[in-house]
C-alpha cells in the first residue's frame, strides 16, 4: 500500500515537472500569455532598430524634411529675416520665370556645366582609369599621384589654378611663350573663363577614377580571354565586355555628376572673386558677380547672392525649390533612360 503511494506520488511530481509553467510557475501556460511573449519580442526588435535608425531619421527630419518644408512656405513670402514673413503668392515665382534678368545667363551657365562638365570628367576619368588597371610597374605611386588633387579642397584648388593661369605672371602663359603661343586670359577671358574649370574639374577627377578603376579591376579575366580566342581585338573588347560590364558604375557617375553640376557653386564663386581681384565672396561683391562679365554666373550663386547679400529669403526660397523639382525631373528623367537603372525583363 506505501509502496503505491509513494509511486503514484512521484509520478505525479513528474508529470507537474513535464508541463510548462505558467505566469505564476506552476500550470500550463494559458493561450493568452503563448500568443503574447512572440507579440513583444517582436516589439523589442522593432524598437531596437528604430533606436539605431533615430540618428539617421533625426538628422533626416532635421537637415531636409523641415529646411524643404520651410523653403516651400517661405518661397510665398517676403521676407527677409528682420520683418515677419508677408505672404505674397506667387509673386516671387512669376519674377523669377518672367522679370529677373540675371535667371537667363546663370541658367545657360549651368547647363553648360552639366552638358560640358560632366562628360569630360567621366571620359577622362575613364581613360586615366584604364591606363592604370594596365600598369606593371610602381601601380600604388601611379593611383596614389592621380587620386591626390580629389583631396584638395575645392577653394584651394581654385586659388592655385587661378595663379597658375594668370594671364600675366602665370606660369602657364609662361611656359606657351617658350613655344611662341600667346596664352589668352584664362579667367580673365569670358569666352575661358567655363573651360578654364573644366580643366580644373579634370584635375580633380581623382574621386570617379577610383571608382571606375575599381569597378574594372573587377571585369572577370576570363571573358577578354575568351574574347581574344574568338579573334576580338581591343576596341572590340571594350566596346562588347568592359563598358557593359562597368555601365552601372558610369551610369552612377552620371547621375551624381549631374546633380553635383545643377548645384555648382564653390569653384563659380570663388574663381569669380579671385580672378576679380576681391576676396569675398558675396556681400559687397555684387558688381563682380560671375566675373568675367556673366560668363561664371551659375544658378546657385545668383540664389547665394539674393538670400544673402540682398537678404531676399523668399526669393531665394523659390529660387530653391525651383532648382529642387528640376533636379528630381532631370534625376527621374536620368535613371529612365539610363538602362542599367531599368528593371531586367523577363
């Protein structure tokens, strides 16, 4: 009779044992409280990742959502900074498509800094890129000498080509004369002034030429063997294996190149102020602006110039976001002809 006890009763505790344990640690585990401990596991993670995104999203919301959000309702106003915004409709738009006689000049300008520009930068970078996947000898001195002008800040650099194309003491007009050629102004010179930075912006290519020199480091070998023992010769290597190959990276150059050429600035500006003989740039500046005559005078300039020099923030507001929605159509427009942005089909 003990003996049976005693077995019953240990089974017993086994069988308690076996069974899950509930909220209070002993039972089964009720279906509710099942079905809730996946729900905030699942809570856990997704609050995890939004605390490792809040930087982002917060500099996100900071730095862009609120400055266009800002700029839209501004660019409906007068205001300048001093007085409380004046609603105006769309009064600083119709000036802007239709009255400011500077908007012509510094949109020509711009465009030929993104028909111009941008494809001599990506050919050259291109070219120089291929030259260096092929070199033997001293490759890390070679990429390492043509990458170095990309670290130069832009300022920099424009100071120093500005002395070297001096029309007068510069070094290069100098070095022409040795070959009996007259230098022209350079900077100086309206019709020089935009070439004489597409030479500057060649010089500090240094940032696509890695890029593309990555991208044809990585071309698989094979396929120009493969190539050359169906009789293909170089141009036709290129033109069937390498291009299509690296045609995402070229058409990822494209796009930022263009983008980077609607906001060309920096180089514009203090190109202007240096060949003009001032050292600031604008208050104060405006008789030299885009110096020589218009012939640098770019979009954004002319925006930096009314919002703060003239101290018109919302004709620079609309000035901005027109040039907002004209780099999202042109950046739309971009990535629907460019084919390796398209969807594969089937």
């Amino acid at each position: 009779m003990s003996v049976t006890t005693k077995t019953t009763g240990r089974e017993a505790r086994l069988a308690r044992a076996s069974r899950p344990a509930g909220p209070t640690g002993s039972g089964p585990v009720p279906p509710t409280a099942a079905r809730r401990r996946p729900r905030s596991a699942e809570s856990r993670r997704r609050l995890v990742a939004l605390t490792m995104l809040a930087p982002a999203l917060a500099g996100l919301v900071i730095f862009f959502a609120y400055p266009l959000v800002a700029s839209i309702f501004y660019s409906f106003t007068r205001y300048n900074q001093l007085q409380e915004p004046e609603f105006v409709g769309l009064l600083n738009y119709r000036f802007l498509f239709t009255q400011d006689p500077q908007i012509g000049p510094a949109v020509v300008n711009t465009l030929w800094f993104v028909v111009i520009l941008v494809p001599v930068r990506i050919v050259c970078g291109l070219l120089v890129a291929g030259l260096l996947s092929r070199a033997k000898t001293a490759t890390g001195f070679w990429r390492t000498l043509f990458y170095l002008p990309a670290l130069v800040p832009p300022v920099a650099s424009v100071v120093a080509f500005v002395f070297l194309f001096n029309p007068g003491t510069g070094p290069v007009n100098q070095i022409l004369k040795v070959f009996g050629i007259e230098g022209p102004l350079w900077f100086n010179d309206p019709a020089w002034s935009k070439p004489s930075l597409v030479i500057m912006g060649v010089w500090v290519m240094g940032d696509i030429m890695i890029i593309f020199l990555a991208s044809l480091l990585d071309v698989p070998r094979d396929l120009y063997e493969a190539a050359s023992l169906d009789g293909a010769n170089g141009v036709q290597q290129v033109r069937h294996i390498t291009l299509p190959t690296i045609a995402p990276v070229i058409g990822f150059a494209a796009v930022t190149g263009v983008i980077a050429a609607l906001q060309y600035f920096t180089e514009a500006a203090v190109a202007s102020g240096v060949a003009s003989g001032k050292a600031t740039i604008g208050g104060g500046t405006a008789a030299q602006l885009g110096y020589p005559g218009t012939s640098l005078l770019t979009y954004t300039e002319l925006l930096y110039q009314h919002g703060f020099a003239n101290f018109q923030f919302g004709y620079a507001s609309a000035m901005a976001v027109v040039l907002f929605v004209i780099t999202a159509v042109v950046l739309v427009f971009t990535m629907r002809r460019i084919s390796v942005f398209r969807p594969e089909e089937s």
